[in-house]
C-alpha cells in the first residue's frame, strides 16, 4: 500500500502550528538581567568612595593584624626564652635533629600558656570581659586596658634599664618620668634584647658540663692513640646518661619558670 504523504505532511503541519500557537501563549517572562540581586556596578563604585576606601583599608589593616598576631603573641610573652634554651641544650649535647623542632616547639608553647596563665588571666578579667558587656568606649580603650598587664609583665622580666633607655634614645625620646611614658613600640624590642641576653646567658651554663664531657673524651682518645675516631661519637652516650641520671628536663624546666618569678 502506497503510503499517503500528503496526509502525513497536512497532519505535521497541524501539530506546528498548534505548538507555535501555545508557546506564544505561554510566553517565559522577560529575563532579569541581575538575576542574583547584586548591584556590581553600584558595589565597585562604592568602593571609589571615602566610606569604600575606609572600609577596605579597614579591612587590610585587619588582615596584616592576623598575619602579625603570631609574632606578636611570641616576641611578648616567655616563648622567646623557653626555645633559645632549648635550642642551646641540643646543640651542646649535639643530638642532631632529635628531639625534634616539632617537639621542643610543643613543650615552648605549653610551656608558655603555664607562664602566660595569670597574665592573661588579668587581661581576660580587665578588658575582655568589661568590652563584652559593652563598658568601653570603643575597641581602642579596650585594647590599651589590655595592654597594661602584659606591659607589666615585660616591664619585670627586663633585668636591665640599659635596653630601655638603648631605644629610648634611639627614639629621640624625652627621658620618660614614668613606665606609663614608654610607649609599646620602645618596650617591645627592649624586652626581645633582655630575653635573649638571658637565654644565652642560661646557655652558657648548660654548655659547661656538656663541654667538660667533650674535652675528656678528647683527651682520652688522644692518649689512646685513636686520632681517626671522631670524639663526639663517643661522647654523646655520656652526655645523654649524664642528662638522664641528673634529670636534666626536670631541672631545666624548674628553672626556666623559676626564672619568670
């Protein structure tokens, strides 16, 4: 049977014309052309602004803050000192690597939150508190109440007025009549130079007896004829019983807390 085009043709024509009729009656709303409800021209002018440029200064002042916050929170607390020492300990007892950054840094930091503990205590007590429950002014004023307990604390760690009075003139500054006369910007790089004096002043002691055990042994292997063997691999077991029988950590950790008394 011959099949009928024709029909076939006249029926696709029908179906067309009544899909093209239909979508135009139900014709898609005109599109938005800010569909997410963002106005990016009136946003990247506003940022041309006095008040856009405040805020996004603002907002890079806050960044360089967090980036500086962990050097900050370092350089003024007992962390300094605590890893000098041990840095001194395991280059005198020439252990290499071990024990490793990783933990000396560890025991530092917890050293440190044991040290720190009272002090951040007041500062908590004294302006985080009060500036929760909205009695400052602004963040300025909480931030110098804050300020005054770790200025106490570093004002009694620097054993010598000589690193104060070093930036004072540096800074050109009048001689202060008061600590509340010294700015941060002075007492800071004043108490990092008191630190390490007294960090290396613990590591010379430690160097000592470490270094008594180095010269017997190279006494010894030089009497011995054994001039091919390197004196430090025979000292290093003494050193390490040494430190051992003594209790070298208990000693040592007593006396780095001991001496932020």
């Amino acid at each position: 049977m011959t099949p009928n085009y024709r029909g076939l043709a006249a029926l696709a024509c029908v179906f067309w014309f009544a899909g093209a009729a239909w979508a135009q009656d139900q014709a898609l709303p005109p599109a938005d052309p800010n569909p997410t409800g963002l106005d990016l021209l009136g946003t990247v002018q506003k940022f041309g602004e006095p008040e856009g440029i405040s805020t996004t200064l603002a907002v890079f002042f806050l960044l360089t803050i967090l980036t500086l916050a962990p050097a900050f929170l370092v350089m003024t607390t007992s962390f300094t000192r605590i890893i000098v020492v041990f840095g001194f300990l395991r280059q005198a007892m020439a252990t290499q690597q071990s024990p490793p950054n990783q933990v000396l840094i560890g025991l530092a930091l917890f050293i440190t939150f044991f040290i720190m503990a009272p002090t951040y205590k007041e500062v908590n007590e004294r302006a985080l508190q009060p500036y929760i429950r909205g009695e400052f002014a602004d963040l300025a004023e909480a931030t110098n109440a804050a300020l005054g307990p770790i200025r106490d604390f570093m004002f009694k760690q620097i054993r010598n007025e000589r690193d104060l009075a070093l930036f004072v003139e540096i800074a050109k500054m009048e001689r202060p009549k008061t600590r509340d006369d010294i700015p941060f910007t002075v007492l800071a790089p004043a108490y990092m130079i008191s630190e390490l004096r007294i960090a290396f002043q613990i590591g010379f002691v430690i160097y000592i007896p470490f270094l008594i055990i180095d010269m017997v042994v190279a006494s010894t292997l030089m009497a011995m004829g054994m001039m091919m063997l390197p004196p430090v691999f025979v000292s290093l077991p003494f050193k390490i019983i040494l430190f051992v029988l003594v209790d070298g950590w208990y000693l040592l950790v007593r006396s780095l807390v001991q001496s932020f008394g």
